[in-house]
C-alpha cells in the first residue's frame, strides 16, 4: 500500500509527466481482476557518447492494483557501475 501512496503522492505533485498519469488513469482495475499490478510501459533508453562511453536508463512504469502489488513492488533495485 506504501508503494501505491507514493505513487499517488509523484502523480499528485506533477513529477510524473501529464501523459504518464493519464496512462496510469487509463488503466481500469476492473480490466485486471487477477492482477496485483499492471506494467504500463517498461522501455530502456542507451545513450552512446563519441568516446564510446555508454548510458543506459531503464524506466518501468506500473499501477498497484493491490496488497500483494504492493508487497511485490515494495523493493526496487538501482543499479550503479561507477567505471
């Protein structure tokens, strides 16, 4: 439930882009029964500089349905290679 009012807080003080909270309203509960989430977009973005050097961005966007969405997107994981 954390997870899901955090969530609400982001889309409450417009840090989420307009279209992303509009993507999120878009997706209907009803249409998930069985569902403790819904993964609203999942992309991974590589920037590539002349040296070669490379930076990845992976963005995943999803909307808790409920206590077990909750519980299963409770824990996120950020990755960092500082080389």
């Amino acid at each position: 439930m954390r997870r899901w009012c955090i969530l609400l807080l982001l889309v409450a003080a417009g840090l989420l882009a307009q279209d992303e909270a509009a993507l999120l309203q878009s997706l209907k509960p009803e249409a998930y029964k069985d569902q403790p989430a819904v993964f609203a977009y999942d992309r991974t973005e590589v920037e590539v500089e002349a040296s070669g050097l490379s930076h990845v961005v992976h963005k995943v966007l999803v909307k808790v349905l409920d206590a077990e969405g909750c519980k299963r997107f409770s824990h996120l994981r950020f990755d960092y290679d500082p080389a």
